[in-house]
C-alpha cells in the first residue's frame, strides 16, 4: 500500500501529530508499505505555501523534515521514494502496478490506493494503462490528444493509430478488446462466479470493508 504525502502535508502531519500514527498504522496493517513525498523539500522555506504552518517560529523546517524522513526510514523501516511534481508521481505509481502485475505480485490494496486515493489524472492513466499495450507514456500522450478516457473509449482505429507510438495494430488490439461482446465466447457459469467473486472482494477493499 502507498500513502502519498506532497512535502506540505509531511510537515503538517508532523506537528498535527498525525504521521507517526499512521506510520504505525501502515507497518501494523501491510506487508509492503511505501511512501511517497511529492515536491521540493527547499518550499518548506516558502512561508505562503506553507499555509498556518507559515506564521508558526519553526528554526528550521527543512531540518524537521529531514529528522521525520529519517525516523520513517529508520524506525518505522518504511521506504521512501521521493518524486518532484504530481505528474511523476502518476508516473512512478503506473510503473509499481505494472511491474507488480508483471512479476505476478498480487496488487490489490496497491492498486486500489491509486485509484482511490489519487487526483482524476493519475486515476485517468490508471484506467487507461489497462488497456493493452499502453503504458504511461501512451495513456499520457492519449489523454493529450483526447483530452478524456471516454473519448479514448470511444475513438475509432484509425483516430487511436495516429497517436505517435501507437500504431494501427495496437489500436485494432484495443478495439477489438473494447468491441467484443463477452456472450460472443464460451465463458462458463464457473469462470463468471470467479470474475463476479473477485470483483466483490475488491469492492470491500475499496471501502475498506
């Protein structure tokens, strides 16, 4: 599971004593726990984006933050990845849930913190990296030229094949995949409760059930 936190809310999770606790909480609960710190650590001397943080003596923000960075590494053995803007983070999660699902991993709780938890963007990416052969440069460069995933749902071969990187095979892939109706195969009853079941259980997931 990823908890993301731009360098603001590290800051503020700090002092409102929330952090620690949910440190605690992320060790106690997952296996695999990570967590994500978005933005420039140097904007903690910025008193205007700091927000009421702003107006209180704090000596050295930029310290505090580097001594609650250490003791999530250290005491809490939680990794740390660390990316600059809400965009590479988008990025850095698509590539966790790709290489997880690549490796077998089951990413379950992973994958629903992305979707839950995040902007519409990096949900938007979500969505459209299922689809396949897109990764995040593609789904990216869809979102650009389409400017919605249903648009993209909807776009025709050749309006897809002209995405750069694309190419008319992917897109009659996607087509193919997004136009075929399940009754046109032999899918038997136990092979829909397994699908139903496993849709159920993500469901709970979700909400935390």
């Amino acid at each position: 599971v990823i908890e993301r936190k731009t360098i603001y809310d590290l800051i503020n999770s700090v002092y409102d004593g929330r952090l620690f606790v949910q440190c605690s909480d992320l060790i106690n609960h997952y296996s695999k726990p990570l967590i994500i710190i978005e933005g420039n650590i140097t904007d903690l001397n910025n008193a205007e984006k700091m927000g009421d943080l702003g107006s209180k003596l704090i000596v050295d923000k930029i310290r505090v933050a580097y001594d609650t960075l250490i003791k999530i590494a250290l005491d809490f053995r939680i990794p740390i990845l660390y990316t600059p803007s809400i965009y590479y983070t988008a990025e850095l999660l698509i590539q966790l849930a790709s290489n997880r699902t690549k490796d077998g991993t089951d990413g379950g709780p992973l994958l629903k913190k992305i979707k839950k938890s995040n902007p519409f963007y990096i949900q938007q990416l979500y969505v459209l990296t299922s689809l396949p052969g897109i990764g995040t440069k593609l789904a990216t460069r869809l979102l650009e030229k389409f400017h919605s995933p249903k648009n993209v749902l909807n776009a025709s071969v050749a309006e897809l094949a002209r995405v750069p990187g694309l190419g008319n095979m992917r897109a009659e892939k996607i087509r193919r995949i997004l136009d075929t109706c399940v009754s046109n195969h032999n899918v038997n009853n136990t092979q829909t409760r397994l699908i139903v079941n496993a849709t159920d259980d993500s469901d709970e997931i979700a909400s935390g059930k």
